[in-house]
C-alpha cells in the first residue's frame, strides 16, 4: 500500500469539491445553456462543460466565450458570468449527487475524529448551499470558498489559511483533490495529496501534473 493511504497520522483533511465529492457537471451544464439562452447566445453541450469546468466558474465562462468568439472577450466574459452565478445559484442541487464511496469515507473519518474541511475554487455561498441541500454540509468543520481568501488554488493560501485556522502542520494534514490545481496548491503548501481519477481536469490527464497518488475511490482509504 502506497504510505499515503495511511491515515493514522493525518488529523486534517481537505477536500475539493466538484469533482471530487459531488458529480456537479450536469447542473453547470443545464445552468450555463440557461445563461446563455438569456443572453440570446448559442447552447454548449454537456461534454464541453466537463471537459471546462475544474478551474472555477470564470475560467468556466472564459473557456465558453473563447469557444463561441474564436478568441478572449473580457467584457462578454463577465456579462456570462455574472448571469450563470444568478442561474446556477438557484439550480445548484437538481442532479447533483454524491461520487460512490464518499459518504463511506466520511464516516470512517468521524469514527477516528479526523477534521474534514471542504477547499473549493467554487463561490462561497454556492459551495456552502451545495453542501447543504446534499446534507454533507456538517461533516466540515470548515468551508473555503474560491471568494473567501485573496487567493485561491493552485495559489497555496486556501490551505495555509485552513492549516493555520486548525493549527496544523503539513505533515498531519493531507489534501484530497481531482485536478492540477489541487496538487499544485498542495505542492506549493508542503502538503501530502491524494487525487481521484474520475474528476475534472480541465480536459488534462490527471497524471499529467505528476501527482503523488491516484485513486479511482475514497473507500480505497478506508482500511479493510
């Protein structure tokens, strides 16, 4: 077994949200086509959302704009975001589900008292509501959103803040993530990550950006 997977010395653990935790793919879909159609602009499909989401809701947006203007306009960029925040924040819970393996997970952290904390590049206030509506809210003792810092991953803040708020050390926390951001923020913060293999990437390999271990579940962490 990879040294990793061995929990008994980690009393921190953070999570990734999208694409970790939760299967959100679906309702970023049907909440950017129901942007877009407010904006009286051409649908995308939902396999482009998948292969564009990962690194939050602007670059999400950009990612959109630069497909349909065959190049970056900031000022359409904006005008998409500012309407799919509106649109998603009121459909942020009609297909998403939990990945198999998750709740599991979260229960054999609570039997050893682990201290779980969710570090999404999502808004603040969609990633607590997410929480929320899925009943998963109350395994965290905390909640970092893309908004809630100056930065956000893969700049390492959202992990040194949640390190420091916990008071503690690198080496008794561990991050849990499916995307470059993820390991490059861990790396940045001397922090142990984890990464599954079913999440968004932003259309990359996910062995691309070298991560220290794949999994393809969390009930893998859980010793049998």
């Amino acid at each position: 077994m990879n040294s990793l997977a061995d929990l008994s010395q980690r009393q921190l653990i953070l999570f990734d949200l999208d694409g970790t935790l939760v299967d959100s793919a679906r309702d970023l879909y049907a909440s950017m086509n129901m942007a877009l159609a407010e904006l009286g602009r051409p649908t995308v499909t939902e396999q482009q959302v998948r292969t564009w989401v990962g690194k939050g809701a602007s670059q999400l947006c950009s990612c959109v704009i630069q497909y349909q203007e065959h190049g970056l306009n900031p000022e359409l960029q904006q005008q998409l975001l500012q309407r799919f925040l509106a649109v998603y924040q009121r459909h942020l819970c009609v297909d998403t589900e939990t990945y198999e393996g998750v709740l599991e997970f979260f229960d054999y952290c609570q039997s050893k008292q682990k201290t779980l904390a969710c570090v999404t590049n999502k808004p603040f206030d969609a990633a607590h509501s997410l929480l929320k509506q899925l009943n998963i809210l109350d395994r965290f003792s905390l909640v970092i959103g893309g908004d809630s810092l100056i930065n956000r991953k893969p700049h390492p803040e959202p992990l040194l803040h949640t390190m420091h708020y916990f008071e503690q050390k690198p080496a008794h926390t561990l991050m849990i993530g499916d995307s470059r951001n993820d390991v490059e923020a861990a790396r940045a913060a001397h922090v142990d990550c984890i990464v599954l293999s079913y999440g968004y990437n932003h259309g990359e390999d996910i062995h691309a950006c070298s991560p220290q271990m794949v999994i393809d579940s969390l009930a893998e962490l859980i010793p049998r």
